[in-house]
C-alpha cells in the first residue's frame, strides 16, 4: 500500500509534501542524517571522522555503520541517486 503511494508521486514537490504529512520535522531530518553517515562511510571515513563530517554523535555514526556493515550491497545501490542531488 506505501509503495503504490510513493509510486503515485509525479514531482519532487508533491514528494516534499508527502514527506511532511507522514514524517515529523526531526524524522525527516533523521532520515537525512542517516544517509550522510552511509555516503561518508561508502567514501572510507572512520566513525569519529563520519561523527564530525556530518555531524552527529559517534553513538548516531555507529548505528549507521553496523546498519551500513550488513546492507552494504543494497545501500550502495542506491548512493549513486543520494549524491545525484
């Protein structure tokens, strides 16, 4: 049912409009934060140095790193369309 939501959405800003009626503020915030620890750890940084890049706590990169560590593959395949921006 989600998927056949998202897949209805034609431009960036009804996609921005969707995000706010599903996600909070700090959600949306955290989803973003999320895919900048996977960037910087797809580009070889530590987790102090992905902590000060992005920034974050070094407890939010490790998270991000164990998540990143066991879907790599798949978080890889969709970076390319992450740093498109």
């Amino acid at each position: 049912m989600l998927y056949k939501l998202f897949k209805s959405i034609s431009s960036e800003s009804d996609f921005e409009a969707l995000l706010k009626l599903t996600f909070t503020d700090h959600e949306r915030a955290m989803m973003q934060e999320r895919w900048r620890i996977f960037d910087a750890l797809n580009r070889g940084l530590s987790q102090r140095e992905v902590s000060k890049e992005v920034p974050c706590s070094v407890v939010t990169a490790t998270r991000g790193a164990k998540v990143y560590r066991e879907n790599k593959e798949e978080i890889d395949r969709f970076l390319p369309a992450w740093r498109a921006d």
